[in-house]
C-alpha cells in the first residue's frame, strides 16, 4: 500500500517489535540507552555480588575489617570478628 490510499507503507519501523508504531532515532537512542543503562547496573550488582562469594570462600574480611553492622557477623569465623562477637555480646 502507499500513503496516498492511507494504508501502512510496507517498510515502516517498529518500536520494540509492536507493528504500526514507528520509531524515531531519538526513540531508538533513548531505548538503547535505556537497556544499556539497565544492563551496567545488572553488570555492577553481579560484580559485587561474585566479589562478596569470593572473598567469602577464601576466608577473608568482605566488609574491610569493620565487624560492628556487617551482616554476616553471625555466621563469620574469622579472628577478628571472633573477638568482635565477645566483646559486642557482654
């Protein structure tokens, strides 16, 4: 079809795979970012999170030596956080 009957013109641009929504390269940037953006701190989150399993399997300190407010303080059996436990318990 062509656009002077009104019809869809056969290769039009979708937005997001939805048919008959056409998409700007504005649209196209902004949605690009957007994923980008989403996908960076889904990146940063897993990083964080593997560093914290790492660093937990090795034996070592995952809140840099600071025992008062660590959340694993409970389950922790390293020196530090052994006379940490003593002394926050009295």
């Amino acid at each position: 079809m062509n656009r002077r009957s009104g019809g869809v013109p056969k290769r039009q641009r979708t937005r997001l795979g939805v048919p008959g929504q056409v998409q700007s390269r504005r649209q196209l940037l902004a949605v690009a970012l957007r994923y980008a953006t989403v996908g960076l701190f889904g990146a940063a989150g897993a990083s964080v999170i593997s560093r914290r399993r790492r660093l937990a399997r090795e034996g070592k300190c995952i809140n840099d030596g600071v025992c008062r407010g660590c959340e694993v303080l409970k389950t922790c059996s390293l020196p530090q956080a052994l006379s940490a436990k003593e002394i926050l318990t009295d």
